[in-house]
C-alpha cells in the first residue's frame, strides 16, 4: 500500500536522470515559421474546426516495443499527412511498451504502447491542411494490426 501511495505522488518514478537511458530524442533541423499559416483552421465535411483528432486503437499488432520500427513509423505518417515535424521524443518503459510524440506545427501524434497485449493507443491531431487520415494506413501496415478502430473529434467548431 504504502508504494502505491507513493507512486500516485510522484516519488519513485524515474527521474530524468535515471530514465536517460531509456529515451530517444531526435532533433530535427526544420525550423518552424509563423509565416504562411493563415489556414491553421480545418474543414471537415464542410465544418470548420481547430483540428481533426482522430483517436486510434490498434488491436492485435506487432513491433510494440521496436522503437526504431515506431519511429519511423510516426515519420512515415507525418510524410502522408503532409504535416510538418518539429520533434520526436520516444520514452521506452523498462521491460516493455514505448509512450511518445512528434510534435508537428500542425499539432501532434501521440502512441503509447502495451506489446503483452498487443495494443497501442494513438491520438492523431491535425489542423490546417494537414491529412490525418492518411496516418490510419501506415499504422495499419507497420504494426500489422489485426483491427484498427478510429474514431473522430472535430476540435475548436465553429459554433
């Protein structure tokens, strides 16, 4: 009990200098401009909203805990989407599953990862121009998930 206690307070969680290790960043040299983003606003079915957030699960797949194939996984679906990566930064848990996100100028992905039962959670949040939907392919083929179940928030409607 008293070790539940303390984990619900935050002590004897890995510290940034414990968990080091186990983190991946990866830089990436595309400076982001305030410049040409008139269209940060998108239109779904003639909606006009913030974003597109589209919550994923994946069911039944494989690679949870590659955080190489999950890497280049979250690239391959910023490609698709046409958005632009400003960062990733990937956390892989100790024995296993991986939580990240890229942080994209469109706003982001996040996964989170539980290989045992071969799930993984995944937000795709996407404004302006940018395709989110073009991510559920990628996902679906990377992992080779079994089912993929999507479902669709309209953030910030106009009202």
């Amino acid at each position: 009990m008293r070790q539940n206690a303390l984990l619900r307070s935050g002590k004897g969680l890995a510290t940034p200098g414990t968990a080091r290790k186990n983190v991946a960043h990866v830089a990436v040299v595309k400076p982001a401009s305030a410049e040409g983003r008139e269209g940060h606003f998108a239109v779904r079915n003639g909606v006009r909203c913030a974003g597109v957030h589209l919550i994923v699960d994946l069911h039944g797949a494989e690679g949870l805990d590659d955080i190489g194939l999950i890497e280049a996984t979250l690239r391959r679906c910023v490609d698709a989407a046409q958005a632009t990566l400003l960062h990733i930064h990937l956390h892989h848990f100790h024995p296993n599953g991986v939580s990240g996100v890229a942080v994209l100028a469109e706003s982001h992905i996040s996964i989170h990862t539980w290989p045992d039962s071969r799930y993984a959670a995944l937000d795709v949040f996407m404004c302006g121009k940018a395709s989110p939907d073009a991510c559920i392919p990628v996902l679906r083929k990377a992992f080779k998930a079994k089912h993929v179940e999507v479902n669709e928030i309209l953030r910030g409607r106009d009202t």
